[in-house]
C-alpha cells in the first residue's frame, strides 16, 4: 500500500503540475490560459500536498509537490516581498485613483455614491455604466471638474471623471463592438505631465470574445507604445499576471505591476473569496511610483473596487 499510495500521489502531483503549466508547455488557447489564471491556487494546493506527504511521509511526492512549490513561489511571493519603488515624499502628495467594474445589472449606484464620497479620490474610473447609472453618476460629477461618460446598454460603457486636470482626451474603439478605451494627457503643479489609458476589453466566455479582447489588448498596446513617459494603463482587463500574452505584454511596453509588493488583491468574482482572482489591472512605466494599492468593499458588483494611489516623479 506505502509503494501504491507514492506511486498514486507522485502522478497526481505530476499531472497537477502540468495542467498548471500548460499553456507555457503547449500554447496560447482559450482553456490553458483559464487554468493559468488559477496559478495561486495550485500554489496553495501544492503546498498542502507537500505537507500532507511529509505527514504521510511520502518522500517522492513530496520532493515533487515541493519542487513545484517552489517554481510557482518565483511567480507569487514578488507580490507579497517585493517593494519596487522607495517612497519620495519630495515628489509631491499622492493621487488616488478609484477603479471599478460597477456591474451595470447588479451593482448598487447608492453604495456607488457613498464609496466615492468616503475616499473622496482625485480620479474615477468607472466600467459597465448604463442609463441606470446615469442619476448617480451626475451625482458624484458635481465634485469633478473633467469628466468623460460615455453610458451604453451594454456591458462596455464607461466613466471618467477627474478633479485633476487634463490637457486632452481621446476616445478609441475597438472590434465589432466598438468598444470605447480613453487615452488622456493629464497635468499636475502646471509642468508634470502624464498620459492614463483607461480600458476595458471583452471577457474571454467563447472563442470569439476571446480573439476579440486579444486584438483590443494588441491595439492597446500600440495607442500605449505612442504615449511619452511616465504612463499608466487601468481597467478590467479579462486576463491575470500569470498568463503569457500578459506577461508579453508588460515586457513589450516596459510596463510593472502596480500590485508587486502589495499582495494580490483579487477582485473578480467579488462574492466567493476562494476562488476570486485579479483582473482588474494597473501598469505603470518609469517616472511612476506606486504608494499603495487596495481593494475596497464591495457595493454589490462582481468586481470589487481598485483605489491605487500614486505619485508622479519631478
């Protein structure tokens, strides 16, 4: 039974392992990039196997269990050890960003209100807004002195309102839909410059919708390539860390993650915790520094709120 029992664990371990990394062992698809979503998982779940083979003693499985560990620690502990930047207070006051998928069926526009008016932050980004947001909306945009809203029947419409001035402001479209992204020049202390994109591709639920948020993150891409240092890009993006297409596409525009450092920060599905992964995303290039990033309660959404604070450097 001891050889069975490490025979058995040793090739559950092994499979596990595979379909964690399958879409870095065979490719880019629909499926292997929904299970790389789910990397802390496996690694917590690959911690307990080790554990529960060192009880057992079960010392083949657990040499494997332990070595997968170990390589997807590369991956999730940066985001809990790692500080990237020092603080420089010369730099001037933070600014907080307040990112949110509202949810446009389930959310709560009252709760919306009361959250902005608790964090009171220099900018909002709002996703999924409707008519049926409208009133709540203009409610909190009595506060801003810029504002974009562009409200849609569907899941795509989208709300910018800022008390920090722009210089200019830009709305694209992508794919069929015409789904709206905003590229804008904001100014801060009448000579700091920085560019924000603000953006909010297709889920990946089919084939089609996954190609279609590929091509809107490729176009992304390009309008962020055209932008002068420093730049953010903000939005639920569909899509974590862990993936391929989005680690390519931090390395190609030279891009980190706002979350290194500061955990996490799971956002998506608001309402079951154990399984929430992160999808609602914050880049930022050089002449950014990142003084903390948090999520907020929830008012009724499947996203949960994002509030980013940041400086820009002199």
């Amino acid at each position: 039974m001891y050889i069975f029992n490490n025979v058995f664990l040793s090739t559950v371990t092994l499979a596990l392992f595979a379909i964690s990394q399958w879409e870095h062992l065979l490719g880019s698809s629909l499926l292997s990039e929904s299970l790389s979503h789910m990397s802390f998982h496996f690694f917590l779940l690959f911690i307990f196997f080790t554990l529960l083979c060192v009880i057992r003693k079960y010392w083949v499985p657990f040499a494997l269990s332990g070595m997968a560990t170990i390589y997807l620690s590369f991956q999730i502990l940066p985001y809990y050890l790692t500080r990237i930047d020092d603080i420089n207070i010369k730099d001037g006051p933070p600014l907080q960003l307040l990112m949110l998928n509202v949810n446009r069926q389930t959310g709560s526009p009252n709760k919306l209100v009361q959250l902005v008016n608790k964090y009171n932050p220099e900018i909002v980004f709002l996703m999924e807004v409707s008519p049926r947001w409208q009133k709540s909306i203009e409610e909190i945009a009595e506060s801003y002195t810029h504002q974009e809203i562009i409200l849609r029947q569907d899941n795509f419409g989208m709300a910018l309102l800022s008390k920090v001035p722009w210089k200019a402001i830009k709305s694209l479209s992508y794919g069929p839909k015409k789904v709206p992204s905003l590229v804008t020049e904001f100014v801060i202390e009448e000579t700091k410059v920085f560019n924000l994109v603000f953006t909010h591709p297709p889920p990946p639920i089919n084939q089609e919708y996954y190609e279609q948020r590929n091509e809107q993150l490729l176009q992304v891409s390009r309008a962020l390539n055209g932008l002068s240092e420093p730049k953010m890009l903000f939005g639920d993006l569909n899509i974590t860390a862990w993936t391929r297409r989005f680690e390519k596409f931090k390395t190609d525009l030279k891009l980190k993650d706002c979350r290194k450092g500061f955990g996490l920060r799971p956002t998506w599905p608001a309402q079951t915790y154990p399984v929430q992964i992160a999808i609602d995303q914050c880049l930022y290039s050089k002449g950014v520094q990142i003084v903390d990033i948090k999520t907020l309660e929830n008012i009724g959404s499947d996203h949960l709120p994002v509030l980013t604070q940041f400086v820009i450097q002199d």
